[in-house]
C-alpha cells in the first residue's frame, strides 16, 4: 500500500512545549508571552463565526469600581493597568501596530444628584476594600467636570462623574492583531480555523491535542477559549461554570472630537467614530439584535451629550461575553492531569497585561502564583443548603 507523502507530514504530530486552546484577546495575551520566554508555543484558534467575545470589546483599560466586593479582582485590575504603559510599548515596538492606547484618565457619567450620590457611597466602600492603596477615583460635581473637560457640551442632566485617574482605552482589535503578529514574530504558531475537538494526557506525561485528522503535543496544555473552554476543561478535570451574557453596541459615523476621554458606555475612537454601549442581557446564547436596546442605549447617550442626537448610527450589533457566576477570573491547574490549566475572564483588555507579564511567567514555569488561589473554581463549589 502507498501511503501519500503529503497526507503522511499532516497527520504526522507535532510537539511543542505549550499549547494554547484558544487565540482570542486571553489566549493570545498568554501565548504572547510565553514565546516572549522562549518557549516554544501554538495557540490553536477556531472559525470565524465562533462565538467571541473580542467582537463586542469595548476597548477600555478600567479600574475603577472593578472587583466591588472581591479585593483580590480590584488589586489584580490595579497591577494589570500599571503594567499597561510598557506593555503597549513593547508590543508596538514589536509589531510596527498602532494600539491607540491612551491612559488620560476614565468617566463614568451620572444622571441627576440620586446617581452621583449613589455612586460615590459605592466608590467610597470600593476604596475601603483596599486598604493602604492609593485612591485612583474620585467623585467630580458637574463644574468639575465642567472644568475638567471646558469644551465638552453635557446634557443638562448631568450631575457630574466619577472620575479614574488611571483608567484608559485602546484599540481592541488593533490590540488583538498585534498580540498575534507579535507571537509569530517570537517564534509562536498561530492556526487559524483549529478548533480543538479533543485533549488527552499522554502516558508518560505531556497532553495530545487533536484539531481534525491533525495532532499535536505538548508538555502543558492551556484551556483559553472563553465560551468553549467548558467543554475542553472537563477533558482535562477543569469543570468550570459559564455562562453567556449577551452586549450591543452601537456606533455612529465620524465626528469631530466631542469627547476628549472614555467613558463607561460612551467611548470616541481614534477614529472619531462613537461607541455607544454595552448592554447586559441573560439572554443565553441569542446574538440578535433589538431595536428595543438602540433606542435605550441612543437616548442615553443624548442624555450625556446631546450633540449625539444628530449623528448618524452607522453600526450595530452583538456579541456573547464570557462570564463566570461571579463575574471575576478563573485561573487554576489540573489536580488530575498535572500541566493542564485553564484561564478565563470577561475583562481580555484590562487584564492583557497581566496575562502577557506576570501570568505567562508563571505558566513558563508550571505553577500558579499563591496570590491567584483566590481565583480557583473551586470556589463556585458551595453546597446548596436545603
């Protein structure tokens, strides 16, 4: 029998120190600087037409009111935000991609005095969770904000802002484009159309990874895949609970600046287009569109600046964010299949720092920090009292 020599090198495996199953804004994040540490690396990415949640990115670099409730998600977002500046460069430098990273600071607007008041108790008890850390937010009455931003016309309910001084924006699928070009760039392999249809553990040690007829090896194996990692982490004994949450957005044509920095659900681009945003639907798995949520995010907007009202909406559309049941990260190790991890969240921009820094350094040397416990899942493993 002849065996066809072509057919022969594609089956044949290929072996690699990491495999990441998964190429969105995490996956990618991690396999950046994994291959940044030598490592020899392949981030495995699926179709197009799966389920992403860097569709709907709004592009913001945030901190402020993050983790309310859970301290170790505020001061993780606090470190990742801190390493943003050299990470921007570095991955600029790399990659000749121009992020439009801009760190000038972060609003979040308030309709009338109840929501200002509203806002500064929750910031106030935010602050309160990290004791000993510098305040990075602060309350603005509308003539702060005023002065603040003297150009900008606010809609005559605004009462002011909370205003976070390390808080930013950036180019999300610029951002996604340079972490893949500067992974390849590395020494990284990057398949495109490779969803993973199987993990198994090797005897012997190490995992194999089957994308179609194709297999391939590795010592440590990645679960990175947002809304598909569910179905891969049970195959390595990483049972974690997602779930959908379903944003739209909107955005308007080009228009000359109107808003000098970003603000939570309103954001100008680089571009001078207007994002307008996010919704936050438990709808499941539905990515349709509704006129209902255009007009409530449109009439919010011109509620902020009412300038908006005569632009032209010249998008819009959905997408499915990767949520855990309690909205903070999932990090954790195999306990069974040892070099098996896995790595989620619904903050991909803030956190890529993170993910490319501090977190990829560890996966290179196959082990989670002590101070990232807090993220393991097994904390959703409370039992259901009767």
């Amino acid at each position: 029998m002849t065996v066809d020599r072509s057919t022969e090198q594609q089956l044949a495996k290929q072996t690699y120190d990491v495999i990441v199953a998964g190429a969105g804004m995490v996956g990618t994040a991690i396999a950046y600087g994994l291959a940044g540490r030598g490592l020899r690396v392949l981030a495995l990415d699926g179709a197009d037409g799966d389920l992403r949640a860097a569709k709907a990115n709004f592009g913001l670099v945030w901190v402020q009111g993050k983790g309310f409730g859970v301290p170790a998600y505020q001061q993780l977002s606090r470190q990742s935000v801190a390493l943003w500046p050299a990470f921007a460069r570095e991955l600029t430098a790399e990659t000749d991609i121009e992020l439009d990273y801009r760190a000038d600071g972060g609003l979040h607007f308030c309709l009338g005095q109840a929501q200002w008041n509203q806002r500064a108790e929750k910031l106030a008890r935010w602050a309160e969770e990290l004791p000993g850390q510098e305040r990075c937010a602060e309350m603005l009455d509308r003539a702060a904000l005023q002065r603040l931003l003297p150009k900008v016309q606010f809609g005559p309910e605004i009462s002011g802002a909370s205003y976070g001084h390390i808080d930013g924006h950036v180019n999300p699928l610029r951002l996604l484009a340079a972490l893949q070009r500067g992974l390849q760039l590395r020494g990284g392999h990057l398949r495109a159309n490779s969803a993973v249809s199987r993990i198994a553990s090797r005897t012997g040690g190490g995992f194999e990874v089957q994308v179609g007829a194709q297999r391939y090896e590795a010592a440590q194996v990645i679960v990175a895949a947002g809304l598909g990692s569910p179905a891969l982490g049970r195959m390595v004994g990483l049972d974690v609970p997602l779930r959908a949450q379903r944003g739209q957005l909107l955005v308007t044509e080009r228009l000359a600046p109107i808003l000098p920095l970003p603000a939570s659900g309103l954001r100008q681009t680089a571009e001078g287009t207007v994002m307008v945003g996010v919704t936050q639907e438990e709808v499941g798995f539905d990515l349709s569109t509704t006129t209902a949520a255009a007009a409530r995010m449109s009439r919010q907007a011109g509620r902020v600046l009412p300038a908006l009202g005569q632009a032209l909406l010249v998008r819009h559309w959905s997408c499915l964010r990767v949520m855990t049941p309690d909205g903070c990260p999932v990090y954790a190790g195999s306990v069974d299949q040892p070099g098996a991890w896995i790595a989620l969240c619904h903050s991909g921009i803030t956190l890529a720092a993170f993910h490319a820094g501090p977190l990829a350094a560890a996966f290179a040397q196959a082990l989670i920090p002590a101070e990232l416990q807090v993220f393991h899942h097994g904390r959703f493993d409370v039992p259901q009292t009767a």
